[in-house]
C-alpha cells in the first residue's frame, strides 16, 4: 500500500491517515514522486509547492499524535488552478507580468478544503488570463499535455487541475467554472468535477486589489472541484459548501436537501438546440441514460432544454460589454496569438449599451425562470459536457471555424452557468481509445441530486483514472 498511496481515492487516503496506518507525510511524498515522474511528460503542475505541503503534513501528523481529530481530508494533496489564491505564493494567471503577485491570504475554497484537512501540493497550469482559449496553454508556463493523447487537448480553462488528478499527482484539484471549465476538462481527462450552483460555495475573485469583478463574474464564475470518483467529489462538495463573510453571495443552504417522492424523472437531452453530436458523444449520453434507468431513475428523451439560443446570446453579449472596456491593456498581457479567441468572439458579439444591458439582465431573470419550472418538471437533466470528442490544441484560436465549433461544443455547459444552476461530469467509458463522459444538471443548490445520480452511473460504469500519461503518450 505505501508503495501506491498517491493511487488511492482521497476518502482511503484521509482514512489511513487518520487511523495511523500511513503518515501525511508518507502521503505527500508519495504525491512529490508521482509529480516528479510525470509532470514532465504533461506540464500540468506549475508552481510545486513541495516543502510547504511536507510541514503541513508534519503539524498534520503531529496533531494525530496528539489525539486531536482530524478532517475528512486529512494529509489529501490538492492542486489549485493559477487564478485561485493560494497565501504566500503568487497568483500569476499564467502572464508573467503577475509572476511576482503574491496572495496575502487564501481564497476562500482554498482555506475551506485546508480546514477539512488536504494540503495544496501546487499551482496548476491555464489559458492565459483565462481568456486565451479552452486548451491548457499559459504564456508563463507552456502547454499540459492530455495524458490520453498529446494531439487532444485538456481542455480548460481548468486543464491543468483535470491533468494532475487523472494522472495521480493530487487527489484533488480546484478549479473553476464559468461556461464549462470545470466540465470540459473532465469530461476530456476522464475524471469527475462539479460546477455548484451559484452561491454554493463562497469565494473571492478580487486579486488587483479591493475592487469586485463586474457582474458577469460575480454571476457567472464559481470555483469547483475536481476527483477521481464521484465518492471522492462529495467529500470536496462538503468541505466547500457554506458561508464566508468574504462572500455576501454565499448562501446557508442544506449541503443535503429533502429526499423526492419516487423515482427521480431525468430529462435526456443529447443533441441540445439541435446543432449536431458526434456519434460517440451520443453513445455516451444514451449509455449513462441505460445505467439511470437501470439504478431506478425514471429516465424520459425530451425535445430540448429551454431557450438554448438565446441564452448563449444573452451569456454572450453580458461578457463581452464586462471586459471590452479593459481589452486595450488586457491583450497585451495574453502573449503572440493569445488574443485571437476573444477578439473573434468581439468580432461577432459587440459589447452593449447601457440600456441593452439592463434588458439583457433582465433576459437572464427570465431564462433562468423558464430552467426553474423545466427542472421543476424534471428533476435532473442528462447531457453532453462537449458534443465531441477532445478536439486537437487550439482549434478555438485557429480561425473563426474552429472558434465556432469549440463554443458549440461547450454549449450546454455555458447555458448553465448563465442560469447558476449545479452539474456533475462523469466518465462513462472511453471510445476510440479517449475518454468520453457526460454531465447530470439539477435544480439549484440540489448538488446532492446530481451527485447520486453521477454515482449510481459510476457504480455501473467504472472509474477511469488514474491513467499513467507515459504509456498513453508514447503510443502516440
């Protein structure tokens, strides 16, 4: 076993920290030596934290010995995406213009999972600024590498936590998402992640200093988590759910809400807004929808999900007016090339004035009431996270084809985070040789649902990872 702790699920490794059996630190470098051997081959690990997690894992083991309880993660190494605040160690975005910006303190997910126990092991790598693209690639530290296949792309814009955990170098890894960049990477490294419901779990964006995002980041961006097995996400979700007085969002909603009277109707939505899935995309959602019906879900193929197009375009228009005013100085922090995906999405999605903005939140209130009376009638809602399979490095930032094609995939995952609702990415198996998933969409602040749901398809389907990246990449 101590030959192969980093193996583990987080639950088996907090356990066996608790109990005695293993030492956090025996744990940590176990986790040191997995990045050691294949973070070359992947670039997903950025700033390695390795003598902080080895004296957090010391006082971890000091407090057992001392009889103290410990968390439901304890000694758990964890990766935190380069956005996210870490205390002491520079939050860079993955520009080096903020090699140097160092986090006075925690943000607030970071601080909620130490307080259950897990460690944070390293920074993990992103699109620049997160607005250079969906695949993984910082001006400041390269490009990860998909361990299934180096011609695919991670995805993003949380690719590099989704990297370290389907390889085995954390347990854990802190995303977040806005439009899918939890869900994709998931779904393309085959591992598992939840986006909550907005609200769900407290946070803190501000990062230049005392001012607040704008309100297509305070409504859209929520941090999320990423695991291995759906067990190992629940005991992430508990830790993260709550309140801080950070975050005068974050609400005191029940982590578990009331049990539904019979079986659980899901919506089956393959193809949303009809605009084409692949065939293996398809397959995948038809396969998690037989494991649903199978565990006792009452599982029914609806037309579609509500007003897909005009969400897409109102998610579109609210961005863009946000940052438009500071692309001037923001595109030239993204690097040769790094601008090209936004300014494609200026290009067909000009910012709006004052009064079509007001109309446009507005247009959110409603959109999100048609989502409330749909999950209202279902429950659960099962569909793609990408409508294909992992698509090649930088196809978003080729030409506006490509531009086009990724946005289009990512489509159910953007109109959910309009409307703040959570979701569970699950694998369902691989098809031609590359990880292929879905994800369970559920009613606000009713995680617990989609997660059951997500675990009653593991349970029937197997968990993917982790995966050893040399062997996946040298075959290619």
């Amino acid at each position: 076993m101590r030959d192969a702790l980093w193996r583990l699920p987080a639950a088996a490794q907090a356990e066996a920290v608790r109990d005695g059996e293993v030492s956090a630190v025996e744990l940590v470098e176990s986790h040191l030596e997995r990045i050691a051997e294949v973070n070359p081959e992947v670039n997903a690990v950025t700033q390695l934290l390795a003598e902080r997690a080895r004296k957090a894992a010391e006082w971890t083991d000091r407090r057992r010995v001392a009889g103290e309880e410990l968390g439901p993660l304890a000694g758990v190494p964890f990766t935190v995406k380069e956005s996210t605040a870490i205390e002491g160690v520079p939050t860079t975005f993955g520009t080096p213009r903020f090699r140097d910006l160092v986090a006075p303190a925690d943000a607030p997910p970071v601080a909620r999972l130490r307080a259950a126990g897990a460690i944070p092991i390293g920074h993990s790598n992103m699109p620049t600024l997160i607005l250079a693209g969906m695949h993984t690639r910082s001006e400041l530290f390269g490009d990860t590498v998909n361990p299934w296949d180096r011609g695919r792309t991670p995805g993003g814009t949380s690719g590099g936590d989704a990297v370290a955990v389907a390889t085995g170098m954390a347990a854990l890894g802190l995303g977040n998402d806005s439009g899918g960049s939890v869900r994709v990477p998931a779904q393309f490294c085959g591992v598992a992640g939840l986006k909550p419901t907005t609200g769900r779990f407290p946070a803190d964006h501000r990062i230049l200093g005392p001012d607040d995002p704008g309100p297509a980041s305070q409504l859209l961006v929520t941090d999320g988590p990423f695991a291995r097995s759906v067990g190992d996400l629940r005991l992430a979700y508990e830790a993260l759910a709550g309140t801080d007085p950070r975050d005068p969002r974050a609400v005191p909603v029940p982590v578990y809400g009331e049990p539904l009277p019979g079986p659980v109707k899901v919506a089956v939505v393959a193809d949303p807004g009809g605009h084409g899935v692949h065939p293996t995309v398809r397959a995948a959602v038809a396969t998690a929808a037989e494991a649903l019906r199978d565990a006792g879900y009452d599982v029914r193929e609806v037309p579609d999900v509500p007003r897909l197009d005009e969400a897409l375009d109102a998610y579109g228009r609210i961005t863009v007016t946000e940052f438009a005013p500071t692309w001037p100085v923001v595109r030239g922090l993204l690097g040769e090339g790094g601008e090209r995906y936004i300014e494609m999405t200026m290009e067909r999605t000009p910012p709006a004035s004052a009064d079509e903005f007001m109309k446009l939140m507005g247009s959110r209130l409603n959109i999100r009431r048609s989502w409330a009376e749909f999950l209202h009638e279902y429950p659960l809602l099962l569909g793609p996270s990408f409508t294909e399979p992992p698509v090649e490095p930088g196809l978003e930032s080729r030409d506006r084809a490509g531009r086009d094609r990724v946005g289009s995939g990512m489509r159910l995952c953007t109109v959910t985070s309009f409307v703040g609702v959570p979701a569970v990415a699950v694998p369902t198996g691989t098809a031609d040789g590359l990880p292929s998933g879905v994800q369970i969409v559920g009613r606000a602040f009713r995680e617990d649902l989609c997660l059951a749901a997500a675990q009653a398809i593991e349970d029937r389907l197997g968990v993917l990872t982790p995966v050893d990246p040399r062997g996946h990449l040298r075959a290619t």
